[in-house]
C-alpha cells in the first residue's frame, strides 16, 4: 500500500475520531451510538499504520492488494453501523407510536372530564405473593 | 433554605428520625425507580413508608411488562408509569422533575429491588443538613472498613477504577462512584431536573456536580444483597460499561459546562 493512501486513510480515521468526539462533547450524539463509530475508526486506524497487520489478512482472505482489504472492513463496518441503525429506527418508531396511543387517550380524557381509569386491584393476590409487611 | 436547614440542625439533634415539621427541613421526596421489580418493590416501598415516614414515596416504573406499578401502587406509592424503558437515567430524572414540579426540596433516590435501608436515609439526611453547603450525599458501600459487598471481581474492580479516577477530578475522597443510594437538595433537583446522564448516570452526575460547583459528601452505608430482579449492569454488559463511562466522563470533562444551562443550545429540552 503506497505511503500517500495510507497517510490520507490514517488522517481520515483520525478526523472520524475527533468529529465524533466533539458531537458526544457537544451532546449532539449519545455515548451509546458514537462508540460504534470510534470503533469503526480505531480499527481503520491501526489497519492503516500497522501494514504487516493489513497484508496477513488481506492475504488470509486472499486479496491480491491490502488498500482493497481496507475498503472492505470499512464497508463492513459501514453495513452494521447501517444495520444498528434500522435496529434503533424500529425501536423508536414503536415507542413513537406508544406515545402517539398514549397521548390521544390522554387528550380525550381532557376534552371529556373523565377520571384516570383505576387499575384493577387484587388484594388477595397481593397477599398472597407479599406475605412480610 | 439551606442556612435554615443548617441553623435548625443546630439547635438540637435528636436521636429519632427526624420530624419535617420540627426541623423545618422541608418537603422530602423517595424516588424510587424500578424496572420489572414486581417481587420487590412493594417491599421497597413499605419499608419505606416505616422506617423514613417522613418522605413521600414515589416509584418511577420504567416501563415494566410484569406488574411492578399495580403492586407499588398497592404498597401505598404514587406512581408515574412511563410508558416505556428509557433506562435508568430516564427514570431518576423524571423524579427529579416530579420532585421541582411538586415543589419538593429533598429527594433521596432508592433503588426498587430492595438493596438499600430506608434507616440509612437518616444517615444521609443528617449529612446534607450538618455540612453547609452539601447538595448530594452518597451512600456508600465501601467506607467501613468491614465492609461486606458480595458483588464480582469484575465490578469490583471497575468501580475503584471510575473512584480512582473521580478522587483525581474532584480533589475529594469518592469511594462509591456507582452507588445509586442519594440524597439530593434542591439545587441539585434542579441540575438534575434540567440535564441527566441517560445509560449509567451515577459516575457522571458525580462529575457534573463538581462541574457546577455543587458540592458532594458520602456516608457510610450497607447495602443488601438485591432480593429479586436483575441488575441493571449485567456480565455482559460490564465491558460496555467501563467503555462507555469513560467515553462519558472524558467529553463531561471537555465540557465548559456539564449540564445544559438555561439559554444554551441543547438537542431536547427535558424539564419545563
């Protein structure tokens, strides 16, 4: 791998690095989602100084050149960013519609006066399961 | 208020629990956050109701599929069932925002699985009122010199490393960086009620007080062996953990300001 790709893959890696960092800084990421991407960025860090690393394996898999090897790990963190991504889109479009439920049945009951429904007690169970107290 | 607080504390010390009424310390609040701790918290909450009586209980149930808020309910608690998980941060907070909401000016966090003494909120009450000054008190496990924490190796270790750590940027003695047994003034309800750590927040809000020139004290408590449920940090979860809190702390320490302050940029507006 020529020395020119390789700075301009380690200085890329490095400004993924600190960009995220400064999002998390200025609370525009979560921790949860930026260490993802740093780990994505370490990697490609230590890929692009350590060569002896980055020919073995593009010879293990049988790449013929190691700047190939590197675009591959990069695509393949790319796709689980992608993949964690939808995961944490479906988990929000569900609370999203938990939310939508949950606030038009409060806005009805506004609009008409009536009571929060009482949750249906059973004392004996109660007793039953909590025997101290 | 805080120099009332301390002037009454002087006058009289009393061995029993204290009265809200006879110190004039104000209105106290038990936020009690669960997360399908129905084997628990009904316990939680009558230990709480006997032995602190002088704190309303509130339990923050964080969305739980089994019957955690009927039998907190049932127990005697108010209860704001949030209507899904947000996690543990997301729970403690919208306490603190029930607690500024309803005017309280103590809030003591217990966990809902019934590892914490109530009794001990007395140990904790009495150092918020003897230091001026004190915003959050921590209970902590490891004060005592014989002290009995059965927890693994791995957790172990990975809270001495975040107290380690934490003694350095606070320049003060932080033994239980992780413990979530707290007693918090209104100055801190109000910190908190505005900006709260989301994931694990107890190491945090222990930097973003110091950030905001707050002050914090520890006692010496024990804490039991967690009755039912399971804790919020399990095995595998533990290297996540470490990572992720020390990704937290490092940005928290880059920032001029831990917590957003009124009129700042901030992506959500959490309390008012």
């Amino acid at each position: 791998m020529g020395s020119r790709i390789q700075i301009a893959a380690i200085g890329f890696a490095l400004l993924v690095l600190v960009g995220v960092f400064e999002l998390v800084r200025r609370r525009r990421l979560r921790e949860r989602y930026a260490l993802l991407w740093m780990a994505a960025a370490l990697v490609m860090l230590v890929l692009a100084i350590w060569k002896h690393l980055l020919s073995t394996l593009s010879s293990a898999v049988g790449i013929a050149t190691p700047s190939n090897a590197l675009f591959v790990v990069a695509l393949a963190f790319v796709l689980l960013l992608l993949l964690h991504f939808s995961v944490s889109v479906s988990r929000l479009a569900d609370q999203n519609r938990v939310l939508a439920q949950r606030l038009a049945l409060l806005e009805e009951r506004t609009r008409t006066g009536e009571p929060a429904p009482q949750e249906q007690e059973d004392p004996e169970r109660e007793a039953d399961r909590m025997p101290t107290g | 208020m805080r120099d009332d607080a301390f002037n009454h504390r002087n006058s009289g010390r009393e061995p029993t629990f204290p009265s809200g009424v006879e110190r004039g310390s104000g209105r106290l609040l038990a936020v009690v956050p669960a997360y399908n701790e129905a084997g628990a918290v009904a316990q939680v909450v009558r230990a709480l109701r006997e032995r602190a009586p002088d704190f309303d209980v509130i339990v923050v149930d964080d969305g739980s599929t089994d019957d955690t808020a009927t039998r907190a309910r049932a127990a005697g608690a108010t209860v704001v069932k949030l209507p899904f998980n947000l996690g543990i941060g997301g729970a403690v907070q919208a306490g603190f925002v029930y607690a500024l909401e309803h005017g309280y000016d103590y809030v003591a966090q217990v966990d809902g699985d019934g590892q914490h003494e109530p009794a001990e909120l007395e140990k904790l009450l009495d150092a918020m009122l003897s230091g001026p000054g004190v915003d959050m008190v921590c209970g902590s496990r490891f004060i005592t010199a014989d002290y009995r924490y059965p927890a693994p190796i791995s957790r172990r270790t990975g809270i001495h490393v975040f107290a380690f750590v934490l003694t350095r940027i606070v320049g003060q003695p932080i033994s239980d960086p992780t413990s979530g047994f707290r007693l918090y003034n209104s100055r801190a309800i109000a910190l908190f009620a505005r900006d709260y750590p989301h994931d694990y927040p107890e190491v945090e809000a222990i930097l973003m007080v110091h950030a905001h020139r707050l002050r914090m004290a520890e006692v010496p408590v024990r804490m039991h062996v967690r009755d039912s449920g399971r804790s919020s940090i399990g095995k595998t979860h533990s290297l996540y953990y470490m990572i992720k809190v020390s990704l937290a702390l490092l940005a928290g320490l880059m920032r001029r300001r831990a917590v957003v302050e009124p009129g700042e940029p901030a992506p959500v507006s959490s309390a008012h």
